[in-house]
C-alpha cells in the first residue's frame, strides 16, 4: 500500500482533536466507500480493504445510510449464498 500526504483544513484537525489515528481510519473508510459508490472497487474488495469482510462493510453502508443495490452477479450470489446458509441453521 502506498502512503501519501494530505493537507487538511485545520477545522478538520480540531474537530478530531488532532487524533491522526482517527483522522486516518475515518479517511481511509470515507475513500473506501467513495471508490464502491463510483463503482470502482467491489463489496468484498472494501472489505477486505478495510479488515471488516464482506459482510462488515455491507453492515457499514447499511448503518451510514447507504442504499446497497446495485450489487454485481458474483455480489448477489455472494448474498444469496449467506442467506441460504442462515436459513438452514
């Protein structure tokens, strides 16, 4: 993975209380949900991206309010395969 350097208004900074742990995650997560929207990554790439799995960052656009529909073949099977598997527990 590649590092770069951001320059961010100081609004920013104060708003996390120059936590750059912070800072980096939220960015990172933000990125992240910006290239799926743009259709530039897939679910599980975010997942996996982020360390949370599939299932994880399907849960994280659900609870940020983000409608999840339009889901590749593989995605949707990917789904519908889980759900399966819930229902025969």
């Amino acid at each position: 993975m590649r590092t770069i350097t951001l320059e961010l208004p100081d609004a920013i900074l104060e708003s996390y209380e120059e936590d750059m742990d912070v800072i980096k995650k939220e960015m990172n997560r933000g990125f992240v949900i910006w290239e799926y929207l743009n259709g530039h990554l897939s679910l599980a790439e975010c997942g996996n991206i982020l360390g949370i799995g599939y299932r994880g960052f399907l849960e994280l656009l659900w609870s940020s309010g983000i409608p999840v529909d339009g889901l590749n073949e593989a995605e949707l099977e990917e789904q519908v395969s889980f759900l399966r598997t819930a229902v025969e527990e």
